[in-house]
C-alpha cells in the first residue's frame, strides 16, 4: 500500500489540484478562459509576480493544454495505469519551455528550479511539485473524479487508496444509482 502522506507534501499537491480544477468541467467555468485570467489565476497562486500584460503568444493554450494533460495523468492513478503517451509529451515539452533543472540542497535532497520567466517558468514551477511528488510517492493520490461529467481534481485520502469520486455524496453515490438501475433493469 505504501507510506502514508505528510501534510507538507498534500499542502504541496494541492497547488496542483488548484490548476486542474481551474476548469470546473460540471459547471462549465474556467478560470484561465483568457490571458488575463490565466495571469491572474498564476499570480493568486503566487507562481507569477510580474503585473498584469498580455500573455506572450500560444500561453494560454500551453497552459490549457499542460492542465488537461496533468488531468490526464490523475485519471491515469485509478489502479496505477501508465501515464498517457499525449499527456507525456504536453507535459514534457512544458519542462523543456520551463527549463526546469535539479538543485542540490544543503540537506540531503534537492529541488526542481524553473529558469525560464513569465508564464512558461511559472507552469514550470507547478510541474516542478508534480516531479518531487512523483518522487516522493505522494503523486498517486491525487486523482480525478472517474466520473466523466466531472473530472474534479481530489486527493485520495482512503487508507487504501482506492478513491474513484470526488465525493461519495456526489459522484459517488450517483454512479452506485446507475449501476444499482442497471442491475434492475429487465432483461
């Protein structure tokens, strides 16, 4: 089953989570609807300090494209199922716009490091706690809801790590309704 989870390393996934919900798939909003909002969604997150501008050409559709691969790769830890090829490459060339190299700390351990500025470094620094996630073991419970019409970002925090629904009054239950119908139907 694994280690449990620190509280640091959920406080650190939950920028993450943050990003992939920013579009709300069941209520059709999305935060980074456009450059100004992608802006502000990255300063609010503290991952971009310079002032509001517009966004350098194609940022927002990288942006866009790196937070649907990421939620991708969360319906991808249901039962620990390899990684989608597309959503591998979005993400990989992301890390190379980002420049996103390893530091060295003083204690024993490291660091991803965004080099790149602007949007592509702050997108680099947000997948910089998705490298150190996947290092520490803490990525597989971050997950996305299975059920198609949500997708909601969540963390798993079962003791089996075996969350499917972003919520089992929601989701949850409403899947148990359908397969609970299903069984009744006549045959």
């Amino acid at each position: 089953m694994g280690r449990d989870v620190t509280e640091e390393e959920q406080l650190r996934l939950e920028l993450v989570r943050r990003f992939v919900n920013s579009h709300n798939i069941e209520t059709g909003t999305d935060d980074l609807s456009s450059t100004a909002g992608l802006r502000a969604w990255l300063r609010g997150a503290g991952l971009l300090d310079e002032p509001a501008g517009a966004a350098e050409n194609g940022d927002l559709e990288r942006a866009i494209a790196v937070r649907e691969a990421l939620r991708e790769l969360l319906l991808a830890n249901h039962g620990h199922q390899p990684a989608p090829v597309l959503a591998l490459d979005v993400l990989n060339d992301a890390i190379g716009r980002a420049g996103l190299s390893i530091s060295l700390t003083a204690e024993p351990g490291w660091i991803p490091v965004s080099t790149a500025g602007k949007v592509d470094g702050a997108i680099g620094s947000l997948l910089g706690i998705v490298v150190e996630s996947i290092a520490d073991g803490s990525w597989r419970r971050l997950k996305a809801c299975a059920n198609d019409e949500c997708r909601w970002a969540f963390y798993d925090s079962s003791r089996a790590r075996s969350g499917r629904w972003c919520s089992m009054g929601g989701c949850g239950n409403r899947a148990k309704q359908r397969a609970w119908r299903r069984r009744q139907a006549p045959a």
